[in-house]
C-alpha cells in the first residue's frame, strides 16, 4: 500500500496520541497521500472528541450518596470496617461467614445485633430498583414468608399514622440464622428499616438502647422470642417516637 | 491511610463516567459503579499499594460488569446485526456527530468493542492498560478498537450513505 507500510494500529496510536513523535511525522506523510485514510483517522478522532464532550460531564455531578457510602464504612474505626466488611459479605450471600464470626459474649451480642441492623440500613435503604425482595403489594404474602423462614410469628407495624409507608421487606442472613428486614419510607422519600430476628432474648424484655454508626441511628431492644433494631438517618427523638409506635403495636 | 482513601474517592466520577457511557442508563451505571465500590472495598487488601489504583478499580467493574451481562440476559444491550434499520439515524454530509445519534449509536456497538473504545478513547488508557483491565492480549485491543471505530462510523453514517465508506470487518 506504500512505502511507509503504515499499519492500521498506527492509524489507531495516531489518533489517541500514543504514537512516538518521529513515527507521527511519517503517518501524517502517509495520510496527505491517501485521502481515504486521512478521512477515516478525522472520523475516528472526531469520535473521541464528540465521546469525551458526551460524557465528561458526568464528572462533575454531585455523586449521589449510595455511590458514596461504600467510601464511608471504610473510614471506619478498623474494627467496625472489619464488621461492615464481614457485615457486606454476609449480606452478599457469600460462604464462610462462620469463619469470620465475632464469637463475642452474650451481651455483647445484642451490640452486634445492632451493628448487623446498621449495615443492613446502610446497605439497602438508598437501593432505588431494588430496595426490597417483596414489595408492600403482598404484605401478607410477605409476612407469611418472613415467619416461616425466621421460625416466629411476625406483624408489620402500621406506621402509616406516623407517615411512614411499608416499602416492603427482605430475608437477610443474621449472625445465627436468618434476619428480617422491612422497610418505610416518608413522602420525602426518607426511609427507616426495621431488623427483625427470632432468638436471643431468652423471653426477657430489654429496654430501648440507642446506638449511632455512620450517621445512621438505631434503637433495638428485645421483646419475647424477637430482638428488634429500628434504624434511619433521622434525629433521635423522631427515630424514638417511630420505635415507641413500633413497640406499642406489636404489644397491643 | 487518609491518602488511600482519598485516591479511592478520587475515581469515583471516572468510574461513573465510563458506567454511563457503558450502560447508557443513569441508574443502570451508578447500580454499577455501586457494586464496583461494594467489590473494591471487601477486595482492598488484595491492591498492591504503589500500583496503579484506578487500573484496579476499572478492572473490578469490568468484572463485574461482565458478571452484570452474563446474569440478566434482560440487561444486555444486544449488538443488533449490521443491516438492522436504524431509524433514528439521519445520513448527514458533514461529519459533525450529533449527541442523540452517538449516544444511540454508542449503545449498538457489541460491548466487548464498546469497552475499548470507552477506555482508550474517553479514559485515555494507552494500548497496555486497557488490555490489562479487560484481561486480553493488546492485539486483542487492537482488532475490537478498529471494529468499534468503524462500526461507530457507519452508524453514524446512517449506514453506507457514502460510496466512500470503508468496509472493515
């Protein structure tokens, strides 16, 4: 095709400006004599200008916040990054959870009860396609479905007199066995997440405890079989109110 | 520590670039760069600090992406065939490409050529990094990046509008 021997590849090194200096000299003398090339190398670079222009703008958005978050348990304190992290695999569905198991005494139990509930919210609450396994469109079918698999008789509370609406909810694996996790949500679009599990309470009542992880408030307590964690990035006092609701519904 | 975390963060808004352009859907890339992070962050102590963060990031989505596609098949934008009728397309005479089209267009190159073509051309990877973070040879590089730009061409060209058209396999 000439003298030169220009290969296609050098074509190509020669619009993305990865092509040495002197070599670029030689193409550019190639292309001024065969104008179909020339016109090929013009396309192709008008191709990665039109590509950048397309899309360099996203660059500059604002990053939305569950794209943030990530980033954020990893600026945890090294032992809570190790329960997000073990928290994300479980979560994940991954094996070998057992392996990384805290082995932590009984009281202690019920803080990384309130940790898992954190992580779960953290996780799941800015999911926009898929924030829940079963929408509020078959609460019954999802209530019947969560107490089987968690061996206990469950009830949603009616939080709608609060303002906020049932979401719907998913099965999560716990520390000892399978978790509930149900999800409101406000008009504005703030959600809450209520963590449910079955054991752990010896039948004994504990009161309200609040704990705070990543900006994410949560107050559990055991009541029965059920140990629950209501958690929102929402103030104290207003998570308290919800949670008092919670409390009184399920123990009429 | 804090500097790691800073460069992590850092990548973000590129990771997102290349998702969009990837998926063409804003939910569809942020889901994906959502899960890279997820990704990068329980496989943090397997990165070699000193190299290269963002190859490794852009490798983790490739990764994932790939598992993304293989999973929903629903998911998969399909390279449609090359005489599929592209209705949208409008043959013009100048070259300047027009942001609806290319964006159209993008999405009906086959995603293994879509990928080169991102990362060389919006990324600015030489040769070498691209094919690290797709894990295939450079010639491999090579062949889908000509295949990208001329099938792009074409689209673009409202399809053969021109004698000049150069057919490339």
């Amino acid at each position: 095709m000439s003298a030169l021997a220009v290969i296609e590849a050098e074509l190509h090194a020669y619009v993305d400006g990865l092509l040495p200096q002197a070599r670029r000299t030689e193409v550019e003398a190639y292309l001024a004599a065969h104008a179909e090339d020339a016109q090929r190398v013009r396309a192709w670079r008008e191709q990665n200008q039109a590509l950048r222009d397309l899309f360099d703008p996203v660059l500059a958005e604002s990053l939305p916040a569950r794209v943030r978050r990530p980033d954020l348990t990893h600026r945890m304190r090294p032992v809570l990054r190790y329960a997000a992290v073990a928290g994300w695999l479980a979560l994940g569905g991954v094996a070998g959870w057992n392996l990384h198991d805290y082995n932590v005494a009984k009281s202690a139990d019920t803080v990384a009860f309130a940790h898992r509930a954190a992580i779960a919210h953290i996780v799941y609450s800015p999911e926009v396609r898929h924030p829940v396994e079963v929408g509020a469109d078959q609460e019954a079918h999802l209530v019947a479905w969560l107490s089987k698999r968690i061996g206990g008789s469950l009830k949603v509370p009616q939080l709608a007199p609060l303002g906020y609406q049932l979401v719907g909810g998913r099965l999560l694996p716990g520390n000892s066995g399978p978790v509930a996790q149900f999800m409101f949500q406000d008009g504005g679009g703030q959600r809450l997440t209520l963590y449910v599990r079955n054991g752990g309470g010896d039948g004994k009542e504990m009161a309200f405890r609040y704990a705070q992880e990543r900006g994410v408030s949560v107050f559990y307590w055991i009541d029965g079989r059920f140990g629950y964690a209501l958690s929102g990035e929402i103030d104290k006092s207003e998570l308290l109110r919800v949670a008092r609701a919670v409390y009184q519904q399920l123990n009429p | 520590m804090d500097g790691r975390d800073r460069d992590f963060v850092q990548h973000i808004p590129r990771l997102r670039r290349y998702a969009r352009a990837l998926t063409g859907d804003r939910g569809r890339a942020d889901d994906l760069v959502q899960d890279t992070l997820e990704r990068a962050l329980v496989k943090f102590h397997l990165w070699q600090p000193g190299s290269d963060l963002r190859a490794w990031m852009f490798t983790i989505m490739h990764n994932v992406y790939v598992n993304q596609v293989r999973a929903s098949a629903a998911a998969v934008n399909i390279a449609l065939d090359d005489d599929t009728a592209l209705p949208t397309m409008r043959a013009t005479q100048s070259d300047r490409l027009e942001v609806r089209d290319l964006q159209v267009a993008l999405l009906r190159v086959p995603e293994e050529q879509r990928e080169v073509l991102l990362l060389v051309g919006v990324e600015q990877m030489t040769y070498e990094e691209a094919a690290g973070v797709l894990g295939i040879p450079i010639g491999t590089v090579m062949s889908r990046l000509s295949r990208a730009r001329e099938r792009l061409r074409a689209l673009l060209a409202g399809g053969a509008a021109h004698s000049a058209l150069k057919v490339v396999k």
